[in-house]
C-alpha cells in the first residue's frame, strides 16, 4: 500500500515533498478543483494572505444547531496581523453538553449580536483571504449553513470561504500525515507536540491563533505552490478517510 500512495503523491514515505518536485508538478497544472479564483495555482501560499476561522457550536449538526462564537485570525506572510472574535446570539438554548465544552452559556449570549449583524464586518474581514482551518469540513459545513440562513438575496460578492467550490487548507490533514507516528492529533495535542501556546482552549480566536501556527510550523514540509497543496491535501484526505472507514469496519 506504501508503494501505491508513494506513485499518487509522489511523496518521501514520511509525507516530506521531493525538493522541486511538487513546483514542477504545479506549473504543468492547468486548473486545480478547488481553487480560489482570486490566487493563482502556482504562487507561493506562504506569501499569501489567509484567515484561520474557528467555530464554537451549540452542536455538531450544522443543520441543527448554531455558531454562538467565531474567531477570525489573519497573516500575512506567515505573520499575524489580525485576531478578531466575537460571541453570537445562536437563537436557540445552549445544551449543557456543549457548554461544558466551551464553556459558554445562554447567560453569556443574551446580549450578543446575531449572525446577521456582523456578517457584514465578517465578509470585509475574509476577503481575498484563503480560508484556513483545523478540522475544515466541520468549519466550512457551519459557516455555510449560516449563511444559507441568511437568505439568497444578499447582494454581496462571496470571499473564498463562503463559496463552496473553494477548498478551504486544513493543517488537521497535513498533521495526519506529516505527523502519522505520533500519538494525538487534537489540536491541543499537537500544539504541545510542536510547543505552540494555545492559550484557552475551546475558544474560538485562541484555537483560530493556535492553527494558523500550527500550519506556518509545518509548512516548511508542505508544498510550496497553492495548487499543489490543494491537489495533495485533496488526495490526502480521500486517503484518510478511506483508511477510518476501513479501520471502523474491522472494528465492528
């Protein structure tokens, strides 16, 4: 099995990129699914502007329940220019499952805005801005069934993250990969791995700062085209997924 990825990836066993490999396999690439319109496949992501998103939820059905925090963390360069949070009206009751979690309570949202008023502040803040997170699907399926919610009359002109072509970067992925061998892949257990200061767990800007230094640290041993790591994180994630579905049926 080690052989067959190996001629997918095109990858050292331990997930490290031959040098040059992957910037010659990027260039040959006319159009890579999954893309952001607005970069080119073979820039350099490093240098790009991104915004790392996390999401505290009442649950974990995103047609269900509801954001009641979002962090907005942004870099440029691999440098951090911006960590923006705020705590959201969710409209329906916190269960006590997910407040033991996050720790946050009906109590604490009753005066906190609802996700339609700041929308507007949120869409200028992840313009032109590849969208990142750890655990991406989770991520993405929420803010789009938010905005969703939000009725398709908006007359706005949707940034990478909110339209649903665009794969959003999700070290989680690359951790998996890079990081196989290694014990926990929570993303308190790899910022401990990596020596990389949380600060509070479960909250939404310091888990969304702790991630976009999560993927600045791994980078290094990631492609260094767009394209290309979209490509790859792509088949990276079939992989893994296809290894979980496997392993759950052993289990069974």
């Amino acid at each position: 099995m080690r052989n067959a990825r190996d001629k997918v990836c095109g990858c050292f066993p331990t997930g490290r990129h031959y040098p040059g490999i992957a910037e010659r396999i990027a260039k040959a690439v006319i159009e890579v699914k999954g893309v952001a319109k607005e970069f080119a496949a073979d820039i350099d992501w490093r240098t790009a502007a991104i915004a790392v998103i996390d999401f505290e939820t009442t649950g974990l059905d995103p047609a269900q329940d509801r954001v009641l925090e979002m962090g907005v963390v942004t870099f440029d360069g691999g440098e951090l220019v911006e960590k923006r949070n705020w705590l959201i009206n969710p409209t329906i009751p916190v269960p006590e499952e997910s407040r033991r979690i996050h720790g946050i309570g009906d109590e604490d949202l009753a005066n906190a805005p609802r996700f339609e008023e700041i929308f507007p502040e949120i869409v200028g803040l992840l313009s032109n801005r590849l969208p990142v997170a750890y655990n991406a699907n989770f991520d993405k399926k929420f803010f789009l069934a938010e905005f969703a919610r939000l009725g398709a009359a908006l007359d706005i002109e949707a940034p990478p993250a909110l339209r649903k072509d665009v794969t959003w970067v999700d070290p989680l992925v690359w951790v998996r990969e890079l990081q196989k061998y290694e014990k926990g892949k929570k993303l308190t257990d790899v910022c401990a791995r990596m020596d990389i200061e949380i600060g509070q767990a479960h909250r939404a800007a310091d888990d969304a700062t702790a991630t976009g230094k999560v993927l600045i640290a791994l980078a290094k041993d990631m492609p260094r085209t767009y394209g290309e790591l979209i490509r790859i994180q792509t088949q990276y994630e079939a992989m893994q997924e296809a290894e979980r579905i496997s392993w759950r049926a052993r289990r069974k």
